[in-house]
C-alpha cells in the first residue's frame, strides 16, 4: 500500500492498527510489528513515484532540469529496487525473530 498511498499518511494511519493487533494478537512480539510497518512503508514508497515525497521532490527537480519521469519510467526502475529491498527486509525478520515464524 505504501507504493499507492505516500508513506508518511499511510504509517501514520497503520500506526493504531499496530497497536491495536499488537495487543490482540496472542504471543505475538509487538517489535515485529513495528519493525513490519517501519521496513514496509520506507521501502514501499520507492516502488512508485507516487509513494514517497522524496520521489515527487526529485521528480520536480529533474522536470525543471529538462528531464521528465514520467510515472511509468519510474515504476520500471522502482519496483524491483522495492521487491529486492522487501526481501531483503523480509529475510532480517526472519532472523532477527526466528521464533515468531
């Protein structure tokens, strides 16, 4: 969802969700969670332009520079740099809580 929804309001609205399963889920580790959203919306927001404001602001800057990205160029750039990164996350999860998986 991070990679349609900019990261900043999608954490900030993930964050009671979090809280909220933290607590209602059994024997869970809430740090898991945390770090899930963390990890998941930092790298999320890379998959689309879209996705992080960071994105935008470059976008703008490369446009007054005479170079346009256009949304399409810069998912085929963003979206394995997003998978390759949610892997990667998702493979230091499994080690750093091994016993939740």
């Amino acid at each position: 969802m991070s990679a349609i929804v900019d990261n900043i309001p999608f954490t900030a609205t993930m964050l009671p969700i979090v809280a909220y399963l933290s607590q209602v889920i059994p024997d869970v580790e809430a740090n898991i969670l945390w770090w899930a959203l963390a990890l998941g919306a930092c790298f999320g927001g890379s998959g689309t332009l879209i996705g992080a404001l960071a994105n935008v602001v470059t976008s703008g800057l490369a446009e007054k520079a005479g170079h346009s990205i256009t949304f399409i160029n810069f998912m085929k750039a963003g979206l394995p740099v997003m998978i390759v990164t949610m892997l990667i996350a998702t493979l230091w999860m499994v080690f750093v809580f091994p016993h939740i998986m």
